[in-house]
C-alpha cells in the first residue's frame, strides 16, 4: 500500500511540475485539474502518455502567440487521451524496432498514393488533406508538427463527417462497456473509437510519421 502510495504521489508530482513549467505562474492545481489527474490515474493513462499529450497541446496553443498562463489542465485532454491511444496501439503491437525518419516516409508516401488514386466515396473532401502531406513528406528538413496537425484534422472531418445513427450505436455501446465507471469522459472515449473505426474501414491512412 505505501509503495503504491509513492507511485501515486510521483504520478501527480510529475504531472504537477511540467504543467506549471510550461504554463508558468500561477502555480498551483484547481479542483478541476486535480480530478482530472485523479481520472487518469485511475484509467491508468502512463505517465508518459500525459507528458506527451501536454507537451503537444501546449506547442499547438503557443505557435498561436498566446499566453500559457491562462491554460488549465483540461486544455490538454484532448491531446492525452490522443496519446493514451497511441500508447495502447503501441503496446498491443508488441516491442517495434527503431525507424529512421527516412524509412517511415518510404513507407507512408505509398500509403498516401494509395488513398489518394481511390479515394473512398463520401471522403473526396480529405484529398486536399492528404495531397498537402504528400508534398510536406517530399520537403527536405520538413518538421513533423505539420503532419500532426494534418492528422488532427482528418480525425475532426471524418468525426464531422459520421452519420448520427454511427454515432448513437457506438455512444449506446460505449456507455454499457464503461458502465459504473467514475471521472471518464464517455464522449472522448465514443469520440476515439468511432474516427478509429472508420480510418480502419475506409482504409484511410495516418500521415504522422509516428505511425510508421
């Protein structure tokens, strides 16, 4: 008990110290921020996962010149539970030998061609997405951030882009899964699983390079 204590308080101190060092001042937790750490410990989101999502939502929020300081811990959700998905992909995959950055682009510039020469009906207003990524993979020195947030996008249009009759059956299914289970956002949850399933279906391909 008092070793699992430890790994608790390390867990919050952990999350803690880097939200207050990319926000600054003021530094200290609302009762909001302190649930919601309490909630993904309880989901048993890795720490790694929460420092990435953070890291991500943070970059995103300042490439718009704005003030980190009026951000609260929520602001990072979506991008934690983001990372907690990938997380679990990378695990139920198994231990992946490491990649150069120039064989995961031999690799997605296929996947994007594909795509791109079928487009599946009823996405056609996901090619200009993919075809931007085409030519940001091909830019020498090119940063990934791009592609990220390329993917974003392809995850909002194809959220957008689901019917309500989708959306109700997966929603219907979620809520008896996680039925009696406290502080887990069920929408984020449905929200995941649906744009999973329909990237799944449709065949339509990641352009992070993380993924390959």
């Amino acid at each position: 008990m008092e070793a699992d204590g430890r790994a608790q308080s390390q867990y919050y101190q952990t999350i803690a110290r880097e939200f207050f060092r990319r926000r600054g001042a003021p530094f200290f937790l609302s009762p909001k921020d302190v649930a919601l750490i309490a909630r993904w410990e309880k989901m048993r989101v890795p720490l790694d996962a929460v420092l990435e999502g953070m890291e991500t939502a943070f970059e995103n929020f300042r490439k718009g010149g704005r003030s980190a300081k009026v951000l609260s811990l929520g602001f990072c959700e979506g991008q934690v539970m983001k990372a907690f998905g990938r997380h679990a992909e990378r695990k139920a995959g198994g231990a992946r030998k490491t990649v150069s950055r120039d064989e995961k682009k031999r690799k997605l510039i296929p996947e994007i061609e594909r795509f791109l020469r079928a487009v599946p009906p009823g996405f056609e207003d996901l090619r200009a997405s993919f075809e931007r990524a085409l030519v940001f993979i091909r830019t020498a020195g090119a940063g990934e951030e791009e592609l990220e947030r390329l993917d974003d996008g392809v995850d909002e249009a194809l959220w957008r882009g689901a019917s309500p009759e989708e959306k109700e059956a997966l929603r219907r299914e979620t809520a008896v899964e996680f039925a009696g289970k406290r502080g887990l956002d069920l929408e984020e949850v449905l929200r995941t699983r649906l744009v999973k399933a329909l990237r799944d279906r449709h065949k339509v391909p990641y352009v992070s390079l993380f993924y390959y």
